[in-house]
C-alpha cells in the first residue's frame, strides 16, 4: 500500500479555502519531515482529495508527485485528469514516461487532460489547447 511518506507536493500545489492557503505555495501546517501537523483534524478539502499516485496502482514509483514533479488528481467522474505542475519544475511532465502516456489518456474517448503550472495550462489533444484557469 502507497502513503504519502514525505511527499507532501499536494501541500505546496493546491490551494486550500479552509486554510487561506493559495495554491503554489507550502502549507503552513506541512514540514517536510514531519509532514502534516494537523492531519488528524485537517480540512474537508485536503480530506476529499484524491491524489491518483496514491489510489492508482497501475501508477509506479516514477509517478509519485515528488519523483515526477507535479500531481496527478482527477474531477468529472474520472473523466477529467488534471496535471499540477510544480512551478519550478513546470515542463516534467514533458519528460518520458509522462508525456507519451498523458497523451495516450488525452487520446481516449471521454477523457480530458489538463496540464497547468499555476493558472496557465494545455488542454492536451491532436492540437493542444491554451487554457487559463479562473
């Protein structure tokens, strides 16, 4: 069974509401060693949240957030795959073997795979899309 050991990226790429934490930046209640302080009592938000690295195991230790450099989660019903870009390391997933299978994904019936660092993304496909998020 996977655990987030000290990956802890999903701390530093997405925004929490019921932390005032925006998206980009460390959680103030994340140490890279200890990870969570307040796991036990963390947010709706951070409980919801569905790193696919930890539920998927078709997904190898190359795919884990802090070997590839951004996270994988999913919305729609699994039919949307969003890629969070570490904005230090914004091209990674362009890197082999990420690139070739999220285009692989893109290319599947019903499926969506969007890349961003930060709010600027690619809506991946035969010609990808320029997308900003909101």
């Amino acid at each position: 069974m996977k655990t987030c050991g000290t990956c802890g990226l999903c701390c530093k790429l997405m925004g929490v509401t019921a932390l005032d934490k925006p998206a980009g930046r460390w959680c103030r209640h994340f140490g890279k060693t200890s990870g969570c302080a307040i796991y036990d009592d963390r947010p709706q938000d951070c409980r919801v949240f569905n790193c696919l690295w930890l539920l998927t195991e078709a997904l190898d230790e190359a795919w884990k957030p802090t070997t590839a450099g951004f996270v994988l989660h999913s919305e729609n019903g699994g039919q949307r795959l969003i890629v969070e870009c570490d904005a230090s390391r914004p091209h990674d997933w362009r890197r082999e073997p990420y690139e070739a299978q999220l285009r692989r994904w893109a290319a599947a019936q019903d499926q969506e795979v969007l890349v961003f660092a930060g709010k600027r993304g690619l809506r991946l496909g035969t010609t990808d899309t320029v997308v900003r998020r909101a």
